[in-house]
C-alpha cells in the first residue's frame, strides 16, 4: 500500500476488514513495528478525531508522531506553480513537502475544500501535491473529495452490527447552517458500493453527488420512503457539487426524528461527527440505545492503526 487516499488504494477490501478485526483484538501487538520511524500529521483544517486517533494509533505502533498546524504554527504555504511569491505567504508546497517528507517515514493530509474552483477542489490539489513532492506515503485525514479512514471505520461498524449478511444502508442528507465539503458523503458512498450492503442515498434535489460516486446507486428524493426498512441511517450534511458550495435548503424538515426512524427495521444511527443537534439529528435519536456515533469514533483509532500497521509491513 504506497498511499491511502481512497478504497481505491486497497487491494482486497474483506483482507483490511479481517486485518482491523485482529487490531481491535489485539491493538498492541505491533508496538515495535514502528520503532525509529516518524509519522508527520500536516493540517490545513481543524480537527478532533481524526488528529487525536491517528496520535493514539502511532502510539500503538511504536511511531513517533510529529504534528503540524500549516499557515498557523508554521509559515503560511502557497500552492499554485509560477506565482511571484511577494504576498503574505513565505513557503512553496513544492519545498514544504519536499522537506517533511525528509524528516517522516509517512505523511497524513488534512486539507478540505475550499470552494473556490470545483476542478481544483475534485483533483484534490493540496494532497496530490503531497504524493509529487514528499517521497514517501501519503494517508488521507480527509480531503477535498473523500474522507477514507472515516468511512473504513464506518464499514468496521456496520460489519460489527449488522444482523443480516446484506443490510439496507441509507446515506441521507440533513441540514446545516454553513455549506460543508461532499467528502464524507463521497467516501462513505465509495465504500458501501465496494462493500456487501444494499446502499439508497437520500437527499433534495439539488444535491445530487459527484457521477463519480454516485453512480449505479439508488437515489430517493422522498426521504421518509428512503428509510422504510433501513438496517443503517447515516447522517450528514454536504453542500451543492452542482450549484458548487451552496447551501440550496435550509428548512429543517429533513432532520432525522425519532419518527422518521420508526419506519425503519430497528436501524442503528450513524454520523461522523461533530453533529449540530437537533438541526442534522434529534437528541431522541443520537442519545438513543441504537446510536452507534461513539463507536465509530473508537473505530477511527483502529481504522488508522490497520493502515498505518499495511504501510509499515510494506516498508520492511
């Protein structure tokens, strides 16, 4: 595994399953495998779990985790080629990576779309600059267009939970105050394709995905409808890709209530987090017994360690 960017950089997807259900087993079994190896955490963008699991997943692996704040702890980076760099911003991409690849054995990305050019968002420009210039592997902490370690412990969850070999999934949208990137629903739909679910994606007009993820899934504008039967609802909120970055509904019908979930078969709850109560989701529903939301954050850390555990095993 040279890079882990997508599910498109994991050759046999039930062999990483079977790898993570033997992390969760047993988390310190590979404490040595990292020993004298470093792990650089670069972030554009905030982040909770995805900084504070993949920190406690190096640790499990004997890594030496260093990490950056880019434009806050260190200089401000300017990412576009042939620029006369005399503005605020003190350091090429092309230098930056080049240079913490030096000092690390593995890089994770944290960069998020920025809204300004949907071409450039979708080439996930910062990171695919990281995979030009930095020389060694690449993990995604989430980009532009996907969310990987996100939805592989999605996957982890729902395989832990499920109660029928293929259970209905259903991705719906929800509401949010601020427009939010499609990443998340992008991942989580590339994953459930390749997985053994039976995948519908529910949300209003308008916010239809990417084709790139979104086709040969079924799509259900009516979102009541979506839910009957569901085994899984996965909650998010994503912004317009084809009115690119605007938010285009902003009514709370579509939040998910303990009604909506009574047209299900019993299905457990999913969000990412961090989750706006009571706009994405009712307390009823995320404080429910049938809420999985912390356990797919405790499965953030083994989702990372199972990657980082390929790429060191790669490295020997």
């Amino acid at each position: 595994m040279n890079h882990f960017t997508s599910i498109k950089d994991v050759p046999n997807l039930q062999n990483l399953l079977q790898s993570a259900f033997e992390v969760k087993r047993s988390p310190f079994a590979d404490t040595n495998l990292g020993f004298g190896r470093t792990l650089g955490l670069i972030f554009f963008n905030p982040s909770l779990r995805t900084r504070l699991s993949t920190q406690k997943a190096a640790q499990n692996l004997g890594l030496n985790a260093i990490v950056l704040n880019i434009n806050e702890d260190g200089w401000k980076i300017e990412t576009e080629d042939g620029v006369i760099m005399d503005g605020d911003k003190a350091e090429h991409i092309k230098d930056a990576a080049a240079v913490i690849g030096g000092y690390c054995d593995i890089i994770g990305i944290r960069s998020f779309a920025t809204f300004k050019d949907r071409a450039k968002d979708y080439q996930d420009f910062v990171q695919s600059q990281f995979q030009k210039y930095a020389g060694v592997p690449i993990v995604s902490l989430e980009s532009a267009t996907r969310h990987p370690l996100q939805s592989f412990a999605d996957l982890i969850t729902i395989e832990e939970h499920k109660t029928t070999a293929k259970p209905k999934v259903v991705l719906t949208w929800a509401p949010h105050p601020k427009a939010l990137p499609q990443a998340v629903a992008n991942s989580f739909t590339e994953w459930m394709k390749v997985a053994d679910v039976d995948l519908t994606i529910t949300h209003p007009k308008g916010y239809e995905l990417a084709s790139e993820f979104s086709d040969g899934v079924k799509v259900e504008y009516d979102q009541t409808k979506a839910f009957e039967g569901a085994d899984f609802v996965y909650a998010k909120n994503w912004s317009s890709y084809s009115d690119y970055g605007k938010v285009l509904h902003k009514e709370l019908d579509w939040t998910v209530s303990a009604d909506k979930m009574a047209l299900t078969n019993n299905a457990k709850f999913m969000h990412c987090l961090p989750v706006r109560r009571n706009v994405v989701v009712a307390d009823d529903v995320i404080d429910s017994a049938n809420s999985l939301v912390l356990e797919q954050a405790k499965n953030r850390v083994v989702s990372v360690q199972t990657v980082l555990k390929g790429m060191l095993e790669g490295m020997i």
